[in-house]
C-alpha cells in the first residue's frame, strides 16, 4: 500500500467531455466529436509547446485547443457557444467513483493530492465545485515547473511534495496511459484506469497495474 497517493485531475477525477454534455442541446449533433478533438488538441499542444519551449498556461490551451474545434465543426464564428463551454469547463463533473476512493483515504488516515497540467485557477475551480476540498491535501500544478506532463520536473513537484517517501512508496494514479508511462518512468507506483479499454502504450516504462475504474483502486 502506497504512503501518499497523487491523482491526475482531467480524465481521471474530472469528466473532460461533460462541458459538452452538459450544453449538447446548443452543440449539436456533433458533439462526441467536437469534444474529442478538444481534449486532443487540448493535450496536443502541451507536448508541443513543451517541445517548443513555448509554455503557456493550460487555460491558454484549453481555450486554443476549443478554438481549433469550433473552427473545425464549422461554429468559430459562435463566441456565446465557446463563452457558455469554457464556463462549464471551469466546473467539470467529477466520476461518480472519484469521491468514494478519495474519502476512503482519507479514512485510512493515506495523504492525497493533485497533479495536474491544470493552471492553480483551474484546479481550485474544478475542486471547489466538486466538494473535494476537505478529502486532499493539496493541489500541484504544472506551472511552478513551467513544462508540461510528461516531463520529469513535473513528477518531482509530486515527489517533493511528500518529504520522506521515495517514489516508490507514492500512489500516482492516472486515466492517461502517456501519463502512467511517464510516471512510471519517473519511479512512482503507478495504477492506470484504462476507462476505454485501450491497449499499452508502445513506450519505455509501464505501470504497475491497469485497472477498469476509480473503484478498482479503493478496492485494493
């Protein structure tokens, strides 16, 4: 059992497709496509702008990355649609499993936090309007590293937040199997939530299980 346990927040707590869900009647009948090309450029242009050493807070990018979307489904010329859908992105619905395995750790007396790309505003926002606040003991964003997932500064933000534990003995847990991959290589304990069902990435470092969903991980 890991000491400490550090949780990606966009797929994995948080549903990055329910901002479109929640205003399907204004999307259209487009909308399982427009959301996916979202969250694909969304994590498309944080590899590279890290690349490019051309940071740019994950707000920024969330915000190009709809952009690009609309533009694409032929609604760019739309701004009270990308108004109203950057506003429920700022309130992403929490996975019903999500609540249940962090206040089972918080029983269990195990420390939980945050690691995400998501800028400070965003994951208090997201936080906040899940009712997470009193079930983790912090929230770590990419920005004091300044680069983005799957750097490896960014997984020290995680290790230093937790003085004392190697590694090893930290939980990271994750819905993004780039991101399982990168923080296996890191030397995290990592648990992917394969929630699609998709083959291992073809990368350098796995994680150390695969699990269906948030549940699995409170039932170990």
């Amino acid at each position: 059992m890991p000491a400490a346990y550090l949780f990606d927040a966009y797929g994995t707590l948080f549903d990055v497709h329910s901002a479109v869900r929640y205003l399907s009647a204004d999307v259209g009948p487009a909308g399982d496509a427009l959301s996916a090309m979202w969250r694909a450029k969304q994590l498309e242009y944080s590899w590279l702008r890290s690349l490019m050493d051309r940071h740019a807070d994950f707000w920024q990018l969330t915000q190009d990355a709809l952009d690009y979307a609309l533009a694409v489904h032929g609604r760019g010329d739309d701004p009270a649609l990308r108004a109203r859908l950057l506003s429920a992105y700022e309130t992403l619905d929490p996975y019903p499993d999500a609540r249940p395995l962090l206040a089972a750790l918080r029983a269990a007396n195990i420390p939980a936090a945050i690691l995400s790309n998501g800028s400070p505003p965003m994951l208090a926002s997201a936080v906040r309007a899940a009712g997470f606040e009193e079930l983790l003991t912090g929230s770590l964003s990419v920005e004091s590293a300044g680069v983005f997932k799957p750097d490896r500064r960014v997984y020290q933000l995680g290790a230093d937040f937790f003085p004392g534990l190697a590694p090893a003995q930290i939980g990271f847990v994750s819905s993004n199997g780039w991101d399982a991959a990168g923080a296996a290589a890191f030397g995290f304990d990592v648990t992917w939530v394969n929630r699609a069902g998709l083959p291992p990435e073809r990368l350098p470092a796995a994680p150390a299980r695969v699990v269906g969903s948030l549940a699995e991980v409170a039932a170990q």
